[in-house]
C-alpha cells in the first residue's frame, strides 16, 4: 500500500477528531481495520482497532482538551505490521508500542496548529469590520487545509522514520522479548477491557463515584 | 436550512485558544445573513455580533443557530434603534445555552452512545472471528454506520427544531435524560457481552492457550483484567498497558 495514500487516510481521520465532521473515522476500531484490508490483512487492522479502542476508550476530545492523535496509533501500526511483518503477533504489538510516542508527539503540533488559528481568526475578524466578508469562507477553509496538511506531513514523516525504527528494533529484539510481546497480543484485549470498564461509567458499579474522572 | 446543515460540519475547522468555535458559528450563519441584510454595512454588523467566545457541542449546536437565525430575523425587521434589548437578550441566550448544551452533549455522544457502539462492534469482531467469517470487515462499519446514523438524525433534529420552535425547542432536552438513562445501560450490557465472549473464545479454548492447562489461562485473563482496571483507575490506561507488558516479559523469561 502506497504510503501517500496511507497518509492522506490518516490526514482525513485525523481532521475528524476535531477540525471536520466529527464522524468518528479517527476512531482505532474503523480506521485500522480500513488500513488493514487495503493492506490485505484485516485480523491485524481487527486486532489493532480493538486494543487501541480499548485502552483509549475515554480519549474524546471534549471542551478545549486537545487529545493524542489515537487514530495514528492505528493507522501506522497497523501500516507497519502489514508492510514488513504481517500475521506476526508479537510485530503487532511492538507496532502499538511504537506508534504511541507519534500520537503524543503529534499532539503539540495540533496545539501550536491551534495557536495558528488564533492569527487566523484576528485575520478574519478585521477583515469583517473592513467589510472584507469573504476572509470568513478563506479563514475556514485554511484552518481545514493546515490542519490537513500539517497531519498529512506528520503521517509521511512518521510512516518513513517509524517503519525503519519497527523493522531495526524487531531484528533486535532479544527472544524473550519476542515471545512476552505474543503473550500480550493475547492478553492486552483483556487489559483493555479493564482500563473501559474503568474509564466509562460500568466503573461505578464496582468503584462507586471515586476514581479519575 | 440545507446550507446552513453542511456548514455545521465545518464549526471546529478554526478552533481556537481565544474563541474557541466563533469563525466557525459565523460561518455557518453566513448564508442567512447573505439572505437577511441586503444592505453591507447591517450585516457586516450581524456578523460581528457573532465573533465573540463561542464553544459548544458539534452535534446540538444546530439548536442554537436555529434560535439565533430565529432572532436576527426579528432584528432585522425592527428599527436599528431598537435592536438593543434584543441583540442583548439573543447574546444571553446564546451564551446560556453553550454551556449546558455541551455539558449534556458530549457524556451523551462521546461517554455512553460511541463506546456502546464500540462494545457492539467488539462483539460482533470477537463472533465473526470465533468463527473465520469474511463478514468481519462488516463490524467497523456497522459502527461507523450506527453512530453517524443517530448523530446525523441529532444534527438535523436540533436544527429544525431550534429554526421553528425558537427557545421552546429546549425541551427537546428533557427527552435526552430518558435517552441517556437507556444508552448508558446499553454500555453495560454491550461491554459485559462482549468482554464475556472475548473470554469464552480465548480464555475457554486453544486459540488464546498460553499455558498448558485451560484453567490457568482463564485465570490469567480474569487476574489481567483486574489488574488493569484497578491500575488504571490510579495511573492511567498507559500504565497498565506496560504493566500487562512486563508481567508477559517476566512470564517468558521465567518460561512459563
């Protein structure tokens, strides 16, 4: 599968999360499985959708919190796996592992993004008082397409340096390793399934109205 | 109303630290405004009255520009020396609505109905995968299907009803607690389900065998699952992620 268009599809699922629509594609268990059976693999993509979803289940990005981009810990694991080792359990995982530092990364250049915004709306906001009625339609439009550029230059950059990164730590992994990261494709979903009923509101059945919300 | 439906998509497409969704709401009015004030300068000062603070949620914020295109309608019938107490009043309105509607909204969509969704999604996965079928692609899209379907519906509803029923629409509110009581039960039921024959499907049987007796494995899954949840509940999903990853370190060098 061409990395371009990996990239593009990340750029899109990643102006879900707040810049357009809100449709939910940013979600790990629909793009990753997407990613996957463009890849010819979807059990990966299945398998990848359902851990990330799991864990990051409360990852919404609700009032002005700016969230990790969880859609590219989809994606680029899902990419990588089915790039250089696909059907490997143990490749799988230490894809997650790996592409979790991308979205935390990503996530300060949506914030510097959003700081950009604010020079655009000043832009917009004079342009309306000089009349200038159409710096409104431009504004919006801009703010779409940096957003969509800016994901889309990050994907590229991330795919490129994180693939090379996936495919030298693998062959260097020991096979302890190796074998303890095919333990936990079997049990993250567990782990997952523990970190969702703690983080939406079955935990109150077990924990009352105390914990981390 | 169409236009001012599609543009609703694009409210966050300017987000900000300063005024949050403010472009945004004015460019979705903006096709009214074109339509109300014929002369420039009337609705260069329609606009601006609207570049203020403005953050709410994206799936009800149509309620609110019902009601606001509902009230610059009468703005602009009255005479320009007039319009004060109700540029004020519709201010007031706006901005007393943002808050709250935000506040029902996004536990609503974002707590309850997507992980709903998702648990669903999960099951049908975990089934389709127990038994081989090339049908499991159908699970991310019948979620993608399902959330944007009532999504979508909330969208077109909260418009409709803020355009013609003004600020009586707010008791379309009161119909969401029912809504929420029903979705949050169903998030309970969907997790349980699915979680249940994750287990059965890995913790019963040879696919997810990771000892030699069965027994053990289920163990292993439940106590993993305790685990996690009673962790994160102190440190966070990332912890317990790592944790769970170095108990299968620790298991494989000790070769069990």
């Amino acid at each position: 599968m061409n990395i371009f268009l990996v990239s593009f599809i990340g750029a899109f699922c990643s102006a879900d999360i707040t810049a357009f629509g809100q449709f939910m594609i940013y979600r790990p268990i629909f793009c990753a499985p997407i990613i996957g059976f463009f890849a010819g693999d979807v059990i990966t993509g299945l398998c990848i959708g359902i851990i990330s979803e799991l864990f990051w289940i409360k990852t919404v990005p609700m009032g002005v919190a700016v969230i990790p981009d969880i859609s590219m810990i989809g994606i680029l694991s899902t990419f990588w796996t089915c790039a250089y080792f696909p059907g490997f359990k143990d490749a799988t995982i230490l894809g997650i592992l790996l592409a979790i530092p991308f979205a935390y990364l990503y996530r300060w250049i949506d914030i510097l993004g959003r700081k950009l915004n604010v020079k655009i709306m000043h832009w917009v906001e004079d342009g309306i008082k000089d009349a200038k009625i159409w710096r409104i339609e431009i504004g919006i439009w801009s703010g779409l397409l940096f957003f969509l550029l800016r994901a889309f230059l990050f994907y590229l950059f991330a795919i490129a340096i994180g693939g090379k990164l996936f495919c030298d730590i693998y062959a260097e992994l020991p096979k302890y390793v190796l074998s303890g990261l095919a333990k936990a494709w079997y049990l993250f979903p567990a782990a997952g399934f523990g970190v969702a009923y703690n983080m939406t509101n079955i935990r109150v059945l077990f924990l009352g109205n105390s914990g981390n919300d | 109303m169409i236009k001012l439906f599609i543009r609703s998509f694009f409210l966050q497409a300017l987000w900000n630290y300063e005024r949050m969704q403010n472009i945004g709401f004015v460019f979705i009015l903006r096709p009214f405004f074109d339509r109300l004030y014929a002369v420039e300068k009337e609705k260069k000062e329609a606009l601006l009255r609207h570049v203020g603070y403005f953050n709410s949620q994206p799936y009800m914020v149509g309620i609110i520009v019902g009601i606001v295109a509902n009230m610059e309608k009468k703005i602009a019938k009255m005479e320009p020396a007039n319009r004060k107490e109700t540029i004020r009043n519709m201010n007031r309105v706006k901005s007393n609505m943002a808050g709250p509607l935000a506040a029902i909204g996004d536990p609503f969509f974002y707590g309850e109905l997507r992980p709903m969704l998702s648990f669903l999604s999960m099951f049908i996965m975990v089934m389709f995968a127990k038994r081989r079928s090339e049908y499991i692609i159908l699970a991310p899209i019948i979620f993608i299907s399902l959330y944007n379907f009532l999504q979508l519906k909330t969208r077109i509803r909260f418009l409709y009803e803020g355009f013609k029923y003004s600020s009586n629409s707010m008791k379309i509110l009161a119909r969401f607690k029912s809504t929420s009581d029903s979705v949050r039960f169903g998030v309970f039921v969907m997790a349980m389900a699915a979680f249940s024959l994750y287990l059965a499907v890995f913790g019963f049987s040879s696919e997810g065998r990771l000892f030699n007796s069965g027994d053990i494995d289920l163990l292993a899954y439940i106590a993993i699952f305790l685990l996690s949840f009673f962790a994160s509940n102190k440190f966070g999903p990332l912890f317990s992620m790592f944790s769970v990853l170095a108990i299968c370190i620790i298991m494989s060098v000790l070769g069990i």
